[in-house]
C-alpha cells in the first residue's frame, strides 16, 4: 500500500497499532480491481486508499488469526477495545477469506458469524494470479499469498518476498 494508516496517536487503537507495526496491503491484480491483506487496526484508512487509488477492493484475504490481522475484542488495560478488521470489512460488504483451520476461531473473536467467512485451502486461487500456500506453524490456518506463480510472496508476519521463486 505504501501508506500508513491508524495515524490518530490519540486513539488507543491506532497508538496500539503503532506499536505492533503491522502491514496492510492492497494488491492491484487486474486494472482498478485489487484484494486486501490483512486490513485491519485502520479498515476507514484501507478503504480510503483503495478509493483514493480509483480501486475496487473484491475480497480481503487474512493470512491467520490473530488479533493484530483480523482484528476482534482485546482488553486494553481495564477496558475492553475492539480492533477494526475482519468485521468492518463484512459489514462494508467485502467478502472474506480466511485459511480453513482458522476460520472458527476468527469467527469467534471478530463476532463475525462463521457463514459470512469463506474458507481458503492450499492451491485455492483468491483472484487470477494469486494462489494460497497453508502454512501451518504461526497458527494452524496460516496461509501466505503467491503472486504470479513466484513473483511476490505475501507471508502476513512482516515479510513481503518480491524476488522470483526459483
């Protein structure tokens, strides 16, 4: 995306957000159509961007569960706070994707409900050009996205590849 969002640092959210240092992406894969990953803390930001760059957001995909991804209820000191994410993008009527043994849990902790959240598998093609590799290890439905049969890897824990995968 090239842009940082949640910049109120007089939000609890956004200065949270600061803090975990996460990275959001939207990827253009056809003209003015693109996907986006893991969009969450700042889902008004996301949205914002992708209308500033004149792109239609088709799906948003989530490469695993946690909170910092998806977004969902987290206590923050005594309060309870609720991270944009996963449930902001439903109710913009963005479909969902989230890897297949991770989709109970994300349902449960975004309070989004289980039948709104498409489940993606190894092979399975999220839009033409991109394809989920399971990853299991950092959770048990933990995807990366491949791009172009190699030439970018979107992981979801800070690492973006964007050499060719030989």
């Amino acid at each position: 995306m090239g842009r940082d969002v949640a910049k109120d640092r007089n939000n609890p959210v956004h200065s949270m957000a600061a803090s975990m240092a996460n990275f959001a992406y939207l990827v253009e894969y056809e003209p003015k159509k693109a996907f986006a990953v893991d969009p969450a803390w700042d889902v008004e930001g996301v949205l914002e961007a992708a209308n500033t760059k004149g792109l239609h957001i088709t799906c948003a995909v989530f490469t695993h569960r946690h909170l910092d991804h998806t977004g969902g209820r987290v206590r923050l000191q005594r309060n309870k706070v609720n991270v944009p994410g996963l449930a902001e993008m439903v109710e913009a009527g963005i479909p969902v994707r989230v890897g297949k043994d991770d989709v109970e849990a994300t349902s449960a902790q975004t309070e989004v409900d289980i039948d709104k959240i498409k489940s993606v598998k190894d092979g399975d093609e999220i839009v033409p050009g991109a394809r989920v590799l399971h990853t299991p290890g950092h959770t048990p439905g933990s995807i990366c996205i491949l791009l172009n049969e190699g030439e970018a890897l979107i992981t979801g824990v800070r690492t973006v590849v964007i050499n060719r995968c030989f």
